[in-house]
C-alpha cells in the first residue's frame, strides 16, 4: 500500500508542483483537476498497476484523494488475484 501511494504522490507531484498533498487531500475540490488532467490521471493508474478502470470505476469519488486512488487499485487488483 506504501509503495502505491508513493508512486501516486509521485505522478501527482510531476502535474502539481509545489504543493504538498496530504493522502486525504481532495486534488478535484482544490481545483487542480480538469478533464485532460482526469484522464491522464485514469490511464496513469491503469499503466502504472496493470489494472483496467471499468466504466463503472469513473465515479470521481475513486480519484479524489490519494487514498482513494490506492482504494481503488487495491479493490482491483484483488478481484484480478481472484479470477
């Protein structure tokens, strides 16, 4: 979980510099999201954790926070483990 959340802080810190996020920070409230962003961040997570982001999973609340994103991840990759 530690090194997912690095390597989605790190990805986030390459778009926005100079901030410092907290994992609980909510990136689309503070207004550093926009839709080419949103998408970038959707195939980031896809290519990063050799998952796919179903329809169903591009609810905002899966990519708001940092721990929401590594929620996500860890939702599917365990649902890949078991099939």
């Amino acid at each position: 979980m530690d090194e997912q959340k690095t390597k989605v802080r790190t990805f986030l810190a390459k778009y926005l510099r100079n901030v410092d996020l907290s994992d609980d920070a909510d990136i689309f409230g503070l207004g550093f999201v926009n839709s080419l962003f949103a998408m970038q961040l959707v195939m980031f997570v896809e290519q990063e954790f050799g998952i796919t982001i179903d329809n169903e999973d591009l609810d905002i609340e899966n990519f708001r926070t940092v721990d929401a994103i590594v929620n996500l991840v860890e939702k599917k990759t365990a649902t890949l483990a078991e099939a």
